[in-house]
C-alpha cells in the first residue's frame, strides 16, 4: 500500500495498514526550523542547509532523508504566494530587525536577535474608511500563470511516481484571517459590530479571488487533486472568537459558498484549519462540505478527543490532535509524550477517519527526543487489524486521561452577568440606588459599543456639570463590569467586547484632560505588555481595556516587549502593578526572565507582577515568582484589584 492508497482509504473512514503520518505535508503540520535542525542532528544526518517552507512560521521543508526515514505520508504541492511575486528582505532600514511585505501588502518582521518567526507589523487597511479605498487596492493576481506554471506535473509526479496523496494548498490564508491581517486585529473585530458593510465588503473582495485561484487550479490538477486546504482561525484557548450567531450570519455563508465552488469542481477532500476551541460549530462545518479539520487543538476547551470522535468521527476527519505544542510535547518528558500519542490513536483512530500528525506546526522548543518519542509511539500502536487501533487484546491498559470538563464559559471563576430585572431596577429606583437617566444611556451605548453615542452622553454629562471621575465610576466602570462579565460567560465574543471597549475609551480620551486637571486619583496605575518574542497581543489589548475601563491607568507597551522596556516604564511611570501576556509555549520562558531581571534591576518590590495568556497557569505564575494569574479579562481586573488593594 503507498501512502496515496493509504490516506485515501482513511480520509474514507476505512482502515488502511496503518494510521497515516504527516509531517511536512502542509504549511499546518510542518516543524520550525530549529527543531528540524536538531531533529536531523538527533537522527544522525548531515547538517545542511533547510529549505524554508513558509518564510512567516519559519518552518522547513522536510528533507528526503528525515522522510525516508520517518516514513511521512504526504506532501505539499502548491506554493501559497504567487511565483512572480518575490519576498524581498530588507535587513537594513529597520533597527533590530529584518522586515518585507508581502504579495498583500502586510508588512512582517523579525527580530534580528533570538526572533522565531515574522510577525506582522503593517496592516495596508488599518486607516481605511471608504469602499474605494478595497476597490483601489493592488490586489494579488491570484491567476498569475506563474503561479501554476508547475502545478500540474507536481501533481502527476507526486501522485504517480511517488505514490503520495496530492494537498493543494489554496491561495493564502481564509478570507476572516485575510481580512483581519490586512485591516489589523484591533479594527478588524470591532467592524464585525460597527462597520460590517465595509468589512463584508472587504471579505467579498478577497472571497473572489480565492474563487478565481481555485477556477485555474482545480481542472488543472483534475483527478490528481486528493485534497484542497482552506483556513481560517474561529477560535481561541477557550471557545470561539466570535459568537456563534455572527458566524452563522456572516461567516459561514461565506465559507459555504467557497466549499460548494470547490466541490462543484473537484472531488478532492476538503481539509480546513482553524485553532482553537471550535467544537461548537463542528456540525456547522460538516453541513458545509468541510471533511477534514486541522489542528485539532486538544487542549482546547471542549476539544477532548475521545468526544470529537464519537459525536463527529463518523462524518468529519481529523488531520492533527496526535500530541499537544502547548503542553506534553514541548514540556514533558518522552514517556509522557508516549502517553499522550498512545492515547490519541486509541481516541482517534478506529474507523479511519484519522491522520496523525501534532497540534500545529512542531514548535521551535520541541525536544527532538519528544519528537521520536511521538513517533515511535505510532510506529508502535499506529496500525490496524489484529491488536492495533480498535482491536486492542483483552490485557491492553488504556494510557491515563486528563481531560478537561467541556464547559462555555471562558473563565473558571467566570459570575453571571447581573443586569437587574425590571422589578429589581424598579426597587433600586425607589431606594435612590440608581443612576441618572443620562448615564443608563452612556452605559448602554458602551455596552452596545456605539461610540459616537456614548461619548455624546458624556459630553452632555460634563455640560450638566458632572465630574470626569464621575463618568468614570458611573458611566464606564459598571458598563465595563457588564461587558467583562457577558464575556465571561460567553454572551460577549471578541467583536462586541473590543467594540464595547473602544467606546469607553473614546469617553476616557474626551475627559482625560479634566482628569489630569483636577489631579484625580485612578484606581491604580498599570505597565501592560505581551512579552519579548511574542505578537499576539488581541487578549493583552482586551485586559488593557478592561483595567482602563475600570478606572486604572493604563500604560500599554504594545506586543514584543523585552525586559529593558518594562522596567524603563517602571522607573518613568511608577505603576503598581506590571502585566505580562504570552500565548506560546516558546515566549513564557520569557516571563521568567523579566521577573528576574525586575530582580536584577531592584525594581521587583516596587511592583505586583500580574501574568496571563494561553501559554501560562496558576502553576507557572507560582513558579516564576509571580504576584497574580488571571485566564482572562474580567478575572485579570479582579486580580488586579485584589493585588493593588483597590474597592471593588
Ligand atoms: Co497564534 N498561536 N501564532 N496567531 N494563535 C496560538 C496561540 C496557538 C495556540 C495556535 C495553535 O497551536 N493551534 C499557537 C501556539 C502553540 C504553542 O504555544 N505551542 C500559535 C502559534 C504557533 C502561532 C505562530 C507561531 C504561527 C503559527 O504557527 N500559527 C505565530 C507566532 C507569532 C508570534 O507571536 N511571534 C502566530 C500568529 C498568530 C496570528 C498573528 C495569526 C494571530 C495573532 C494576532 C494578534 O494577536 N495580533 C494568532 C492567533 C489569533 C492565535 C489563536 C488562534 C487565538 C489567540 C487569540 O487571540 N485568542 C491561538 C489559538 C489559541 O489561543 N488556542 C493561537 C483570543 C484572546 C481574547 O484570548 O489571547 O488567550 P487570549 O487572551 C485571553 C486570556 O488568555 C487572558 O485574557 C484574555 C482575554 O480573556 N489573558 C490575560 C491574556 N493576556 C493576559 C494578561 C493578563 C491576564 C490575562 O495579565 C497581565
């Protein structure tokens, strides 16, 4: 059997010889360049020169040698930018950095000294305000013949000669990442809220020529084509970005529409990745034609593989889940990898229907001892038949589970939203309890993330002579509250809360000035950044907003941030408290660091060091010395409180 035989019969929900193994056959389920280096060196082969498979990730392109040896099952075909266009790096014109801009024209960089990956660092959209301004655009060409001057002898080589399956890449990322890199994450949610025709528009746009890409390349790869990749991240550590009712409204339509396109054309299996916590709209996605999900981040809230293979292991695919980036295979030791790959193939495997491959590209801190460990442990229990997957003997010990319960909420100590009942605002009314008429009005508007309304309200606030600092605590603090808790609770996603949120910061920066006037006190003074190395910096932003929006003051260093640059901002602008976010098992480390060098400084004692994101626990924040964790927004203001001592 070849692996083409092999991944077809498992993409059928049949059982072939053995589970299929994948690395290095997409841009999704590759290993960072660091890794692979030490993997070959590990394996014993000659070093040399890696081919890089996607300049953004870093990730190689995986060698003859380390496949013949591994017996990987598949491989990529198609280039994801197109032939003409040619990444040009500048080293020179940015200090400590190298930087280009891509086909899109997203600017991305990387740190010259221990960067990892390019992060984006331009959004050609982000100050755009009218339709023309996309209609005028120099969009890719996405039928540029350049583009698939190779495509369709690859594709006999790869299937024919090479006996393995055919992955045609599509053109770029899905058109919500498309859309949200080239207008910028902080725009791009709130426009879900308050600029969706612009946004749609702008989602149209790049949807057309996704369509057009795949006009050409479909017929030309024909019966060759096994499998075509789509993408677009819908989630997070702990539920979906956005909620479900605006996917199914303005994202999935969208979605269905390039599905249908695809399978009017071919019969290829539709793989489609996105990260995160996505198990609530698993039926949405198989309703839509997508077969094959990746990367089946278990560690996930709600994706516990036992679980997505009995209730969707009939209809959907999993390609990815064999063993978690962000916690065994980075962290732990090779048994507990062992552990951990033995029990994904005994949740994932039976019936087909399973490609085995790790979360997400095999990151830059991956042990290659880990990596062995993981493939050993499929070479070991990764086939089919008598004893293998689903046929297990009588004396088999099933590995150990630790799954997480399925819960919605996004934190453990998540408090319902306590909006009064009419009855309960009418006894409030009649204790005095209650606030003007005028501040219900700003509340709302906050609430409902309309700025031009809420900051109205507070312009007519101060002309009815209240206080800054009145606004403050009766306009924006129990809006903020009531945000922060729907949030929690899942009632609020990305869009509502960030929209939520720059309503109230367009009333803090109309009264800003009075505040510095009158000399009023904030609630507390907060340094906030995400940590050296590390871009994501959508959840820092969210935690930034809230602290704001509960009456602190909030100096944001932004993302990337080493630790000079906080404890500079510690000496200028004497916080109580320092926030530290990360989302990646290879940028925590450098929470580490910084807590040490506060040390180092003599600064440590003059701050509370608050710590967040998906790459960290309660557990870590004890081990590095931290004052504080909080996993998300509204527990981190609590935090915050609880440590600087603040009145709820
Ligand atoms: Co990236 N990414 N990403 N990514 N990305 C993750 C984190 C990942 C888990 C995805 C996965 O494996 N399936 C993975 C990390 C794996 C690991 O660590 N082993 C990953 C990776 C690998 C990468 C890249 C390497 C590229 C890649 O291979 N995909 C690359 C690295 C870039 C870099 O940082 N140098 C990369 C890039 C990107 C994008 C640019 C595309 C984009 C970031 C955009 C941006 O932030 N400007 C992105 C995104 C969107 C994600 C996912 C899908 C979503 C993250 C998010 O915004 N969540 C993420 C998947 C996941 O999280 N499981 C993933 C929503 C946000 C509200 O939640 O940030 O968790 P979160 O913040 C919460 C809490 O954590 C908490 O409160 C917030 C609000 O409730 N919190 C704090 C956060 N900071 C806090 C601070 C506090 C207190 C609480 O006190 C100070």
């Amino acid at each position: 059997m070849n692996s083409r035989q092999r991944v077809k019969m498992a993409l059928n929900h049949l059982e072939p010889d053995r589970i299929p193994f994948d690395l290095g056959g997409t841009v999704l389920t590759s290993i960072h360049v660091n890794a692979y280096r030490n993997l070959r060196r590990y394996l014993g082969l000659p070093d040399k020169d890696v081919e890089i498979m996607d300049v953004f990730q870093q990730i190689a392109v995986v060698d003859e040698d380390v496949r013949q040896k591994l017996g990987c099952d598949c491989r990529n075909v198609a280039p994801r930018s197109s032939a003409t266009f040619k990444i040009v790096v500048d080293e020179d014109s940015m200090p400590g950095y190298r930087f280009f801009h891509d086909e899109w024209g997203i600017g991305w960089r990387m740190p010259k000294d221990g960067g990892f990956y390019y992060d984006m660092f331009h959004h050609p959209f982000a100050n755009s305000t009218s339709i023309d301004d996309i209609k005028n655009f120099p969009w890719p060409d996405p039928v540029d013949p350049a583009r698939f001057a190779t495509l369709k002898e690859s594709a006999r080589h790869v299937a024919e000669d090479l006996g393995e399956p055919v992955i045609l890449g599509g053109l770029a990322a899905g058109f919500v990442e498309l859309a949200a890199w080239t207008r910028g994450f902080a725009h791009f949610y709130p426009d879900l809220v308050t600029n969706l025709d612009w946004m749609t528009y702008l989602m149209d746009t790049i949807i057309d020529l996704k369509l057009a890409y795949w006009e050409v390349a479909l017929p030309l790869v024909g019966d060759y084509a096994d499998v075509v990749q789509e993408a677009d991240d819908l989630a997070g550590q702990f539920g979906l970005l956005i909620n479900p009712e605006t996917y199914r409204k303005i994202i999935k339509p969208r979605h269905k529409k390039i599905m249908d396109f695809i399978k009017a054309r071919s019969d290829a299996k539709i793989f489609f990745h996105s990260c995160g916590a996505i198990r609530e709209i698993i039926p949405d996605m198989i309703e839509i034609g997508i077969d094959i999900i990746n990367p089946v981040q278990v560690s996930a809230v709600g994706m516990e593989s036992s679980a997505l293979k009995r209730d969707f292991g009939n209809d959907m695919t999993f390609w990815g889940g064999l063993v978690d980036t962000q916690g065994v295979f980075t962290t732990g030791t090779p048994d507990e990898v062992r552990e951990e790959v033995r029990r994904r193939i005994d949740d994932l495997g039976a019936n087909g229907g399973f490609v085995a491959a790790a979360v997400h590209n095999i990151q830059a801190n991956v042990p290659p001892e880990n990596i062995m460990a993981m493939w050993e442990t499929l070479q070991e229990f990764g086939t089919y038949g008598h004893g293998g997957v689903g046929q297990r003997p009588a004396d088999y010990v099933p590995a150990a589970r630790h799954d997480k319960p399925v819960k919605v909420s996004t934190s453990p100590d998540a408090l319902p939203a306590q909006m009064p009942t009419p009855e309960e605002a009418a006894a409030q009314a009649e204790e005095g309890d209650f606030y003007p008429d005028l501040f219900l009005d700003m509340q709302d508007a906050i609430i409902d993330g309309q700025k031009a309304e809420a900051v109205a309200a507070a312009e007519q606030a101060l002309a009815d002579g209240y206080d800054a600092q009145t606004i403050i605590s009766d306009g924006i603090v129990p809006a903020m509250t009531i945000v922060g808790e729907k949030f929690e609770t899942a009632e609020f996603f990305l869009p509502e809360m960030m929209a939520a949120a720059l309503a109230a910061r367009g009333i803090l920066e109309l009264i800003r000035p009075r505040l510095a006037a009158t000399h009023a006190a904030p609630a507390g003074r907060a340094v906030i950044g995400t940590v050296k190395g590390d871009l994501h910096d959508i959840g820092k932003n969210l935690v930034a907003m809230m602290l704001e929006g509960a009456g602190f003051e909030v100096i944001d260093l932004g993302p990337d941030v080493p630790a000079e640059k906080f404890i500079a901002a510690i000496n200028e602008h004497k916080p109580g408290l320092v926030g530290l976010s990360a989302l990646l098992t290879t940028t925590a480390p450098m929470m580490r660091v910084i807590v040490n060098a506060f040390q180092a400084a003599g600064v440590r004692d003059e701050v509370k060091v608050l710590v967040g994101g998906a790459a960290v626990s309660q557990e870590f924040a004890d081990e590095i010395g931290a004052d504080g964790y909080a996993p998300d927004a509204g527990a981190a203001v609590r935090k915050a409180k609880e440590l600087l001592a603040v009145a709820a």
